[in-house]
C-alpha cells in the first residue's frame, strides 16, 4: 500500500522529472524560447521505483521558464531552449526530482529520476 508519504515523495519525483525533461540543455537567455510558451500538459510514468504508475500535471512555458499551472503543492523549476532543449527540478515536501528531454511544436518528451524512481514523460500543448 501506498502510503500518504511515498505518494507526495513520488509526486515530487515526477513533477521533476517532468520539468527537467521541460527545460534540459538551454543555454539561451529565457526569452528566445517563445515559440513554447504557453499551456502544456505533461504525463509522468513511472517505470523504475514505488512511485505510482503515472501523474498528470499543467505546466506553463513564460519567456522559457516552467512553472506548476496547477493546484498540486509542487515547485516546477525549468527552462526551455530556444531549440525545445528541456532542464526541470520538481520539488515538494522535501523530495527532489529531475528531468529532461525536448519539446518539438506541440509535442515533447524525455525521461526523469527522482529518489528509488525513474521514467518518462510526454507533453502536449494546451493553449497559449
């Protein structure tokens, strides 16, 4: 049984993973990524790990920098390269988890890690 805990740990670990698949390898100032800003649904799944199976959260893409869209208690921290390039930290109660990957047009996807778990992730853009 999955325990009220390992649950916000794992949220914790998948917020992450799915923002450093968001934000991994940009190394261009914030605003040259706006062709991604806007609404984004992100899907973590958990492969490897106690984590529950997968998480589903709303993710905002502002002048490149990623931040929880949502009313989960998670902390996205990420950016988004001009080149879709994806880095992201999610964090919640402690627990850290980290991802990356790349966005191309209204799709991305990459792979996080985050304690005893690890996965991918997919996004799809929602709206501006």
């Amino acid at each position: 049984m999955i325990t009220l805990q390992n649950r916000i740990r794992c949220l914790a670990a998948g917020t992450l993973a799915l923002s450093l698949g968001l934000g991994m390898g940009m190394t261009a100032p914030a605003t040259s990524a706006p062709s991604y800003d806007g609404l984004w649904s992100v899907v973590i799944i958990t492969d490897s790990g106690s984590c529950d199976r997968a998480y589903r959260y709303p993710v905002r893409i502002a002048g490149g920098q990623m931040i929880n869209e949502g009313s989960s208690p998670v902390t996205i921290n990420g950016r988004v390269g001009g080149n879709g390039s994806v880095t992201v930290t999610v964090s919640h109660a402690g627990k850290n988890a980290t991802g990356s990957g790349r966005l191309r047009g209204a799709e991305g996807a990459g792979s996080w890690r985050g304690g005893e778990c690890s996965g991918t992730w997919e996004a799809e853009r929602r709206g501006a």
